[in-house]
C-alpha cells in the first residue's frame, strides 16, 4: 500500500473561471451569519435535514442541520475544492493532512501524523483543496449544529471511505442524484 505524506493546501485560485476555495469560505461565512435563512431549516431530531442554496459563480451550496450524535463518515468530494463554516453549535472535523490520489486505489495504508481535527463553533470555516477527504461529526450530545457548505465545480461524486487504524478503504462512489 501507497506511504501517503504529501501535505495537503487548499485550492486557492479558481478553476475553468470558477469561485476559489477561499472565496467560497467567504460565502459559507456570509451565509452562516444569515440569521433568517438559518432558523428556515428544518431540524428534525433523528436525521440530518438539508436545504440546497445558490452558490456564488456556479458552485453548489447547502445548508445542513445535524441532529446530536450524527456524521458524515469519511469521504472526499470527487475532485471539487470547497469550503464550510459553523453557523450554530460545533461541528468537528477529523482530516487528513495529505493530498491524496482521487483515483485508482481502493485502500491505502496512511503514515503516522497525517491526521488532524478540528472544531469549529459559530462562524468558524475552512477551506479546502480537491484531495481533500474528511468527516464531519456533530458530537453534542443535545444540541443540534448547522452549517453552510459550498464546492466548485458542483460536485460530481462523493467517494465513502471506512477507515480501520491507519488503513483507507473506498467503500462506495455517489452520484449526484443520490443525495439530491
């Protein structure tokens, strides 16, 4: 299996004339402060709800709500940079600092140290690259989280991962009308 170490950098310059990551962080903040569009989201105390939004310059957009206790699980965003922020109660990121291959492998072992988490409250984002895979975890035990979610290109694919120790497993490919 593959060592993997190169750091991972968020894209910061648009492609094909399309916002970059960090003007999309730019966005999520905006949005996450926009306290009408927030308290419109329904939230429902069992599942993650979501409303799609209008991304600036043809990116895709969403606002989620996460009920305590729920995630993503480990996935990448089939090659499309992005960015999130926290519009209410905390998320936690857990990452990988290392830009990895967005295709032709089903497992990779990963070096010691490349992990990384985050926790980000309201208003706090981030930014991210094309390589990027992560999950996001709402771990409040009663607090619902939301945030603001924007990705150029729209994303084409999410790759789902499971992960064991050290070892990176693609476990399923999604296509857009899958979460749609």
């Amino acid at each position: 299996m593959p060592d993997v170490r190169t750091p991972a950098r968020p894209h910061t310059t648009g492609h094909d004339g399309g916002p970059s990551a960090s003007e999309l962080l730019d966005f999520a903040h905006r949005t996450a402060a926009d306290t009408a569009l927030i308290a419109s989201l329904p939230l429902d105390p069992e599942g993650r709800t979501w409303i799609r939004l209008d991304g600036p310059g043809g990116s895709e957009a969403w606002l989620i709500g996460w009920p305590p206790g729920t995630g993503t699980g480990w996935h990448d965003h089939g090659g499309s940079h992005g960015a999130f922020a926290t519009a209410a109660g905390e998320l936690t990121e857990q990452s990988l600092t290392a830009a990895l291959p967005t295709e032709g492998w089903k497992t990779l072992e990963l070096a010691d140290g490349v992990d990384r988490e985050r926790k980000l409250s309201d208003g706090r984002g981030r930014a991210f690259g094309p390589h990027h895979v992560h999950q996001v975890l709402n771990l409040s035990a009663e607090t619902h989280a939301v945030s603001v979610h924007a990705y150029y290109p729209p994303l084409p694919l999410m790759r789902r991962y499971s992960r064991t120790g050290q070892v990176l497993r693609l476990e399923a490919v999604e296509q857009p009308e899958e979460w749609t």
